[in-house]
C-alpha cells in the first residue's frame, strides 16, 4: 500500500470518532492538566531560567504572601499537570495509532509526531524555551513502538519504572540536606554560572529588546534540550506507557470500580496533606533553613501519586453522574493545543516579546498569580464559545490537516 493510501484508510478509520463521541473525562482531565501548567510556567515565562529551577535565585523574597504564592504552586500544581499531560498524551497515541498491527493508522501517527516536533521547534526556538511538545514529539516515536502491549503490562512497567525513578530522587533530596558534609556541599553548590549575578543579567537582556531576548531564550532552550536528552526522557516515557496502560485498561474512560477510584483518589489526598505539611514547614522557617531535613524536597519526587489522585476525582465527577462539575474544563481541553501555544503567545507578549509591556523579572509571585488567574478566565471563556460553531481548536486543525495532508472542514455540519 502506498504511504498515500495508507494515510487515507488511517483517516477513514478515525472518521468515526464524532464529537458525541469523545470520551468526556479525558477532555476535562486535559483541560485541568493545560490550566494547570500554566500555573507552574508562569516563573519560567516571567524569570530567567536559573530562578525557576532554583527560587533562592529570584529577584523576589520568599517571605508574606510571596512564600505562601510559590508554596501553593510546589504543593498543589508542581510536576502534577505535567505528569497528568505526559499521562494523556501516552493515552493519545493509542487513540490515533491503535494496534501496531494497524499499519495505516500508525503511518498516520508517526506523521502526526512528525508535525509536532516541527511546531516543537518552532515554539521552542521562536517564542519559549520551555516547549515540551519536542520532547513528547520523540519520546512518543518510542512509545509508539509499544502500544500493542497488554494494559497491564504497560501499567506495570510505567507505573514502576515512575516509583523507582522517584525513589532515586528522594534519596538524592535527602542526601542534599542531611547527607555527609563533604556531600552537601557539593549538591547544594549549584550549576556553574547560576547566581544572583547571572539572573540579574540575564533580566536586563530581556527588556532590553527582542534580540537579546531570543538570546537569552536560544540559551535556556539549548540547555532544555540537553536535560531532555539525558533527563527527562527518562520519566517522559514510562508516564507516557503508564497513560497508555490506563486508557487500554478502562481506567481513564471510568470503567473501573468506584471503589478504585476512591482509593487512589484517598491516596492522593493523603500525599498530598503531607506535602503540604512538609512544605509549609519549609516556608515558615528562616531562610536557608532545613527544619524537614530534605524531607519536603524528598515528597516532591512522587508527584504521579497526587496526579493520579486528581486524575481519579475528575474522572468520578464525569462518570458518575456529576459531569456538570467537569463541564467548564472539557471545552479547556478539546482546545487543549491551541490553549497551550496561546499561553505562550499571551505570557510572552507581557513579560518580553517588542509589541509587550516588558514586565520580564517585575512580576513577584502573588501577581504572577493574578495573571495566571486572567488568562485561565479567558480560556475557560473563549474555548466553549469557539467550539460553539467549530469542531476543534484552530491549532488542532493546522495540526490535523498537517497530519492529513489535505484541508479538513472545522465548521460544524449543520
């Protein structure tokens, strides 16, 4: 079969999935997942880099309601949408490859991560360094490769290979603050050129003007990728084989028992009390202080526990007959590419890019909140309202007709 015909049966295959019958608890966990990661992007698209992955670097004080503003992103949001996201987008590539016995429709999931590794670049590159569609875009070509593997095995293998790698980081967070002196002082030295020097300059090329700050962003996006490379794909593909597991088992689509969820959900709730706890210990003592003894730092690593608590409650509120509790989130996550990229679009505008206000390094914790909370406001608006008279995001269509090879109709029929 040539790759156009097999395209074409890949594309009559999927024709049957009409928007009746989308399964709704994924929509509304993908909406959660994209409004939550904005809540953690927002230092990354307002600070450089270097005070993102280590806040004693900001401009701003951890003390008041700037403390209580980054607490509330570490216990709550931190790794948690971003696991649940890696989490779906494994689940999608089973939607659109099936079996890997179904030739057609994996010829037309490999060009679908094909076109997004494109956008990836072209994100990363031209607007934010901290693009994660590359990083999915190949570490999926390598999930792909195992989507006819039975649910429970593609659970087991990604759920354990998550606890074990979280494990490592546990013990490596401890041993940052309560290990042998000489050991300490190494882990908690810092990368090379990670100071308060380093930040300030790297604020004063952001507002500088758009070249300096593409420099900057070329810099942070090299140094990205290399982590992607020998870090984060490491615990990119186990979530993504584990999502993939949940949605061929049932577990997504609630179709498992009640009780299941409850559990998980309990769990969940119980991690993330006592992340919580730990972390406003943290928060409370003076700075440079350790009261948990790497302890809070040491609960961060389980992050897949809370998600898989969120992703339990969402998916009982849509199935059980309390769907009106998810109805905002749906739409949010239909549109979840184009919401994604417009985040992007919008934060960059107002801390960095020429035609913005140029507010990059200005804006202390409490007020990134603020913003965060209007353009989650704005995407639970615009997206129902879109969708009202088209059939997907306008960036899904780019994507899909990429994917397609051909123009795709996004009005709605009738």
């Amino acid at each position: 079969m040539s790759d156009a015909a097999g395209i074409q049966a890949g594309i009559q295959a999927l024709a049957p999935v009409a928007p009746r019958l989308r399964i709704a608890s994924l929509d509304a966990m993908r909406g959660l997942a994209i409004l939550g990661i904005l809540a953690v992007n927002a230092s990354a698209f307002s600070l450089p880099f270097m005070a993102y992955g280590e806040p004693a670097l900001s401009p701003f004080a951890l003390v008041g309601a700037n403390a209580v503003a980054r607490w509330a992103v570490e216990v709550f949001f931190e790794q948690k949408f971003l696991t649940l996201f890696a989490l779906l987008f494994g689940a999608s590539l089973y939607l659109v490859g099936g079996e890997r016995s179904d030739a057609a429709r994996g010829r037309l999931l490999r060009r679908r991560l094909f076109w997004l590794a494109v956008i990836g670049l072209i994100h990363g590159l031209v607007l934010w360094y901290g693009d994660v569609l590359l990083l999915y875009a190949w570490s999926g070509l390598f999930v792909m490769l195992m989507r006819s593997m039975s649910a429970r095995r593609l659970i087991a293998i990604g759920l354990g290979a998550t606890l074990v790698m979280g494990g490592l980081h546990a013990v490596m967070a401890w041993l940052a603050v309560s290990g042998p002196e000489a050991l300490v002082n190494e882990m908690q030295g810092g990368a090379p050129g990670f100071d308060v020097a380093a930040v300030q300059a790297s604020i004063a090329a952001y507002r500088s003007g758009w070249g300096a700050a593409m420099g900057q962003n070329l810099s942070a996006w090299l140094f990205v990728q290399g982590m992607s490379v020998t870090v984060f794909v490491f615990s990119t593909i186990p979530l993504m084989m584990l999502g993939m597991g949940l949605f061929k088992s049932g577990f997504f689509g609630g179709q498992a028992s009640t009780r299941t969820y409850l559990v998980v959900a309990a769990v969940g709730a119980t991690m993330l009390a006592l992340l919580g706890g730990l972390k406003w210990i943290e928060v409370m003592a003076p700075a440079g202080g350790h009261p948990t003894g790497g302890l809070a730092d040491a609960a961060m690593a389980f992050p897949i526990l809370i998600t898989l608590g969120y992703a339990s409650l969402i998916i009982l509120l849509t199935t059980r007959g309390l769907d009106w509790a998810t109805a905002a989130l749906r739409p949010v996550g239909r549109m979840a590419f184009t919401n994604y990229l417009t985040q992007t679009l919008i934060m960059t505008t107002i801390f960095y890019m020429p035609w913005g206000p140029r507010l990059f390094g200005q804006v202390d914790y409490v007020g990134q909140w603020g913003v965060v909370v209007v353009v989650w406001a704005l995407q639970l608006i615009w997206s129902p309202l879109w969708l009202a008279r088209f059939s997907m995001g306008p960036l899904e269509w780019v994507w899909r007709c990429l994917t397609y090879g051909r123009r795709v109709p996004i009005l709605k029929q009738g």
